[in-house]
C-alpha cells in the first residue's frame, strides 16, 4: 500500500494488485475467461487496483518464475485456477518452490476434506488439495468443493468462477481497502479524431484523472465512449461538464451518461 | 519458430506467439475482453500458439518495457489496443521507443486517410494514426478505419474487435505457420478424486500430450472436462480411448466428446 500525493496535494491511498490467470484452456482459445472481469470490478468497488494481468500456461517453472517477480512489485497477487487434485493442478506447489518453503498438510483444509466421507484411494486424491506450502492460510468456500489459500501477499483461488467469486467474497475484510477509482462515461456518435484535440485539453486540465476515448463500431456508425477515471467526485462531474460541452461542439449529442 | 524433436523423434514445427492488451478498460472491468478469445483460435487453427498474454495499462513506460522484455521470448507479438487518434492512444509511439526508432509518417497509412475528406484540423487528428515507428509496415484493414502495423516481429492490431479480426485475417498469408495443436475433450458428471490417479497414468503414456482436467459447477452437479491436446491425431485417438476407460471404471459416463 503506497500513500501518494495526487496533484492537489491531498494524500490519496493506493492499493495495487496482479492478477495471474493460470490456464492452458485459456491461452488455447478453449476457455473464454471470465475471472479477470469479475475480480477488477469487485476488487475495484474495495479500492484495490488490478494494474497487470498475466495469463501463463500449466508450466511449473512459468509459474513459479513469475510469481518470484511479480509479487513483489505490487500489494496483491491472485492467482485463478490449477488448485484442483488431477495431475495438471501445480499451482500449489510451484507456490512452495516460489516462496521457497516445502509443501505440507494444511490442517484447515484437510479437515474440511475429511468431513465428507469417501474409499481410501478417493480420499488420496482429495487430500491432495491440502497439500499447500508451509505458512499458508486457508481461504474460506462457503460453498464447499476446493479451498483456496493465502501465502504472502498471494491468494490462490480457484479457476471455476463461481468458486472463485465465493472464495473471493470471504476476503472482503482480510484485503486492505484504498481509495475507489471512480469513472463515469458518455457516448458520442462521433468520430475519435473530430474531438482529438479537444477531449485532450481537457485531459491536461484534469491531469489527477484518466481520460480515455474507447471508440465502438454498431450497427454501421462509428462511435465512442469517453471515460474519465479518478478519486475525486466533484472533479469527475466538473471534467464530465467539460468532456460534453467537447462533444457538442464538434455537433455531436452526449448520450448515455453512466456512473461507476 | 523452433523446430524441436517430439517425443517419438520426428521432428515438429513450433510457432509461438504472445498477446499483448493495452487498456486500462480491461484492467478495470468496464470492458470484458473478448480479443485474446478470437486471436487464441485462428492464431491456434494457423499453428501458432499463444504462450503468453500480458494485460497492462496505457503507461508509456510500461508499454515500453514489456515490448522490449518479451519480443525476443516469441516468434510473434499481437498488440490489441491504442491505435486510434486521441491522446491515450500511444502505442504507436510506445512501439517506436520499444524499437529505439524515430516515429514518422507511414505514406501507405497516410493515403488511406486522406482518402476520406475532413476539415484541416480534424485531418490533423485523423493523421495521428499514420504515425509511426520508422519501418513499419501496413497491416491492412479491409473494413476501413484504423490501419495496423506490424514492426519487426510485433504486430499491433486495433482494439475494437471487429477491426481486430479483420487485420488479422490479413495476416493469414504474411505468418509461418506451424503445426496445429488439435484438442478433443469428454465430459464425465464425476468428482475430478474420482479419476485423478489413472488420468495421471494416462498423461504419463503420453507425454507429447497435455492431459487437462477442467472442472465444472453446473446445475448443483461437479463435473470435469477432460482435455487432450496434441498434434499427432492417431495417438490423439488412442489417449482419448484411454481417457473414456478411466471414466467408466470410475462409475461415470463419457459424455459429449468433442473434437477442436
């Protein structure tokens, strides 16, 4: 958690984080992701900001290279996917190799295993879901199913995403929370490059938020989405002023005007 | 491109690609990416497999430094974002320091802007987008709109996805292709203990092969797809009749075989 200045002097406080979706089903076009999307809007409405994402394949070493250099770097990791007891499930233990502690039984979670019955071999299996490197602590399923856990500053969750949504929702009160980023958007049917010059003069006037222009392509008309991001309400609604009275004078029409 | 002995020592042909999305959209959730999905499977119906995505924000020296760090680590780099004319659109300019180049005016882009008629200062805006890195070429974009670019092994794609995959249909012929990795998958209403220990036997006589399991919630039900991917179809088959053996051991039903 770093405690910056923003361009008005006040501190603001800011919480970053890293996303590592680990999945061969995702990089293979097999699988469209859909974590990724939950994770920033729900880690974005606790102040907590996704600045990179890594999508890597089931390769121990990849994992755990990775891990090594992107835990430092920012607040938060969380992982999605590769927790289960099959054979292609090493997040765990790459985990373990990339915080250099051995794997071992964690007791929470085999006791939540061994809750529901099953044959011996079965059991084996199963109990391999609590092998988890040593110091790291369980993240809570309410639903059942495969547990996740925390090691550092890294959290291990599954890659079912309504697992992943539950083991994400019982970690509203571990994470730090910071500063929401706000945005609010408009729509103009109008071409990027007749409100270039102008929606820019506004970004330099708001240097404090991010002005971004996400232009669309529908039904045979070319148009954009004007976005501004950043902490501050009121300033978001005076660029928001200035951003329409950009649109309309390139004879355009601010439509659909949505606060997140 | 790697040609490298398989396990059966015939030689196989490996095209590897990375894709790099540039939007801080996407790492705030305003925007699902939908990109990477589309690139994995014609880039993957090509032979060329994606190895690695990277998801980073609009910062130049972001930008900048991932180029530089991962166009040596593939054959191929697919950017998808920040082409357009405002002023958080930088990757042409990002690119142009990534290859430690002057950004000039591409005269192929160039032409194809003026092609369409605007006021001097919305020309000016519109001429932004034929910016850049001295060397590169056009990729082109049949739809009209924005033109790509590729400089050295970097391809840099628009955002939006229609004109995303109408630049990288272009690219069909100007790639080496390598050998497809094919996949098929069953589905089995199992829980993935229930199979884990003769899959890993079956992913162990294979192991030219990636053997996934990916489970599943649907309906209050677990399930798991299994996945084999490999190149050689023959053996392809063989691994599959292996896989549907272990299901039916473990009590289930092999269920919705698919081949991709």
């Amino acid at each position: 958690m770093h405690v910056m200045p923003n361009s008005e002097a006040k501190t603001r406080t800011i919480v970053t984080a890293c996303v590592l979706i680990i999945g061969n089903e995702i990089l293979s076009g097999r699988t469209q992701d859909t974590n990724l999307n939950h994770l920033a809007r729900v880690l974005g409405s606790w102040g907590i900001q996704i600045r990179e994402v890594r999508i890597i394949p089931d390769i121990d070493t990849v994992i755990i290279d990775t891990v090594r250099m992107i835990r430092s770097q920012y607040d938060y990791v969380f992982t999605t996917g590769g927790i289960g007891p099959t054979h292609d499930d090493i997040t765990a233990e790459c985990m373990a190799r990339a915080f250099d502690v051995p794997l071992v039984e964690n007791e929470a979670i085999a006791a939540r295993i061994r809750v529901r019955p099953a044959p011996p071999d079965i059991m084996v299996s199963r109990l391999r879901m609590a092998q988890t490197p040593e110091g790291a602590v369980l993240i809570d399923n309410p639903t059942g199913g495969p547990q996740g856990f925390r090691i550092g500053n890294v959290h291990v969750l599954a890659g079912i995403p309504s697992i992943m949504q539950a083991m994400l929702s019982s970690l509203e009160h571990e994470l730090e929370h910071g500063d929401i980023v706000r945005s609010c958007s408009v729509t103009a049917y109008l071409g990027e490059s007749q409100i270039a010059s102008a929606f820019s003069a506004v970004q330099q006037r708001y240097p404090d938020f991010d002005l971004g222009s996400y232009p669309f392509f529908r039904n045979d008309k070319y148009g954009t989405n004007l976005v501004i991001r950043g902490v501050d309400k009121n300033r978001m609604n005076a660029a928001l002023e200035e951003v329409k009275a950009v649109i309309v004078v390139a004879g355009g029409v601010p439509e659909n005007i949505v606060f997140e």
